[in-house]
C-alpha cells in the first residue's frame, strides 16, 4: 500500500521560471460568513476575471502559473456582508523577478450591512496583525509559534470563527487533538451552517485511524471512530455538496471500513469537483490495489503521473507503479 492520505492543509507550489505564484490568506473578521468564496484577478478596474480560484477550507488562497507580464491587474474578492476588496498587483523593483507572491487581504465589514458592521470594533489593528503573524507562521510550518498568536486572538474575540478553525488545524499539527476537536466545535457553534468545521472534525478522525492503524489497532477499536468521521462527513456534504475535501475524506473512511464501491464513487466525485485534488487519485490508486485490479490501478498511476508532475509523492508512485506492472506480468 502506498502511505498516501496526506491531509489536506496548504500546499506549496514552485512556479516556473516564467510564470508567478500569487498566494495568501483571506482575513474576514466575523463569526460568520460565506465559505468556499471566490477569489478573482482581474484586470485592473474590471470585473471579468483574467483568472480565479477559491480559498481553500482553511483560508488561504493560491494562483500559480500566471503569465501577468503585459497589463496590470487587481486582485478582487466579493462576500456579502462585507465591502467590495479590489488589491493591485504590484510589480516594484525586484518584485517581478521574485515570481513568487504572497500577501494577506483583509476584508472591511460593510458599514450599509448589518450582518457585520456590530462587530468591527472588536477586530482592531492590533487583533488582526495579531492574527496575520500567526497565519504567517502557519504557512512557515511553525505551529508551535502560530499557537501563540492565535490562541491570544480567539481569547480576545472568542466569536472569531476563522480564527478557531485555523487554531484547531494548528493544535491538530502539535498533536494537541483533543484540543483541536474542541476549537472545531465551537467553529461549528458560531456558524452551523458551515460545512468547513464538519470537514475539519472528520479529518481529525482520519488522521486519529491511521494513528491507530499504525499501532495495529483491530477494526473493532477503529469502527466507533470511522462511523463519527462518517456521519460528520456525510453532514458536512449536506451543507456544501460542492466540497470535494469533504468527498476525499469520506472516501477514506469508507476505504477504511472496507466499503471500496462507497470509497470509489466518492474519490471520483472529489476528483471531478477539483481535479487538483492528487490526494483522492492516490486513494483510488490505493482502493485498486487492495481489490487486486491491477490494470484500474495502473491507470490511475499513469493519470497522476501525467496530472502532478510537480507532486512530492512521484517517486513513491513511479515506484508503486514497478510493482503494479510486476504483478500484472506474473498473471
């Protein structure tokens, strides 16, 4: 079996020489608002995008291999409830030969809505400088220096609700889970109607199984956690049946628990909703070989191999690839 499920957090991705990399964090201070909204470039003072992504489950979001070398552009974000954000991007003197981007957009709670604006005293400068080093240091992979930011911001603002998701991811990465569990839950109290706490408990409860299973727990010890992390799951896609993380992570459940048409069908689904998912082909490159269909699992293989030039998990899968081949030739 290839150790593949690595957890879904921010990736890292190395633009090519001609191209850039614009990445960051979306703040949006309140204790609710809309998930999975859109990110846009555009050129400058437009609204027709030149290209867009989405902020991933933690906030953060990415645009790589863009060729920006002739106009000017902005980045624009629009969510109800707060103003219209519109960033230039800048291209000062040893800017452009960076290639490589990155810069935090705070959102301003629109005064004419009364969904946010009560709030905005709370989320002052210092609270969201605060709040940006400890972002900072998440994407450094220092959680053990973003705790401390965080957990002074959410003490400070305890209705925060992006703050405790990503205090929960940062607990998570210190190994603190239960503590996690804890700042996923009250995420979850601040806005039930947000599919990203459901998906960040379930994911807890995936790298718990595959904690277990490491130390050789049996399926009787396994089962219990497996069908929390599916019910959460199985929420969560009610709320956001677009949120193809979700579909990964029950997917793995579902492999987990031996239930491998489930666990196909949803691996696909997280695929077609974000092809960039490379998490849920190594899991149905993994379903494949554990149901011995050597010749679905080569196809997967070569799909990733085609799709991910650029993922760390290459080698182990050309490698997993010799041994598909292998067996199929002994058939």
């Amino acid at each position: 079996m290839l150790a593949a499920f690595a957890l879904i957090l921010a990736t890292t991705v190395v633009a090519e020489a001609q191209y850039t990399t614009i990445q960051g964090w979306i703040i949006v201070p309140g204790k609710n608002h809309a998930d999975n909204f859109e990110v846009r470039i555009t050129v400058r003072d437009a609204m027709e995008p030149y290209a867009s992504t989405s902020v991933s489950d933690t906030g953060r979001y990415m645009f790589t291999n863009l060729d920006l070398s002739v106009g000017t552009f902005d980045i624009l974000i629009n969510v109800d409830g707060y103003r219209e954000s519109r960033t230039p991007i800048a291209f000062g003197a040893g800017l452009l030969n960076d290639r490589n981007i990155s810069g935090n957009i705070i959102l301003i709670p629109d005064p004419e809505s009364r969904r946010h604006v009560q709030e905005q005293d709370a989320y002052n400068a210092e609270l969201l400088n605060d709040y940006s080093h400890g972002l900072e240091q998440i994407t450094s992979k220092h959680p053990e220096l973003a705790v401390t930011y965080l957990e002074k911001v959410v003490n400070a603002v305890p209705d925060f609700y992006d703050a405790h998701i990503n205090l929960g991811f940062v607990y998570q990465a210190l190994s603190r889970r239960r503590d996690a569990e804890s700042e996923f839950h009250k995420a979850h109290d601040l806005n039930a109607e947000s599919a990203r706490p459901l998906v960040a408990l379930g994911r807890l409860r995936v790298e718990e199984v595959e904690l277990q299973i490491e130390g050789g727990a049996r399926q009787d010890v396994l089962r219990p956690i497996l069908a929390q992390a599916h019910e959460e799951l199985t929420e969560a896609i009610m709320l956001d049946p677009k949120f193809a993380t979700a579909f990964y992570y029950l997917g793995v459940v579902d492999f987990r628990s031996k239930s491998y048409a489930d666990s196909e069908t949803e691996s696909k689904h997280a695929l077609d909703l974000d092809p960039r998912l490379f998490e849920a082909r190594i899991l149905r490159i993994n379903l494949f070989i554990e149901q011995k269909l050597w010749q679905a699992a080569l196809d997967n293989v070569d799909v990733f191999m085609l799709d991910y030039p650029d993922s760390p998990h290459r080698a182990e899968v050309a490698d997993r690839r010799m041994h598909i081949v292998a067996r199929m030739d002994r058939k």
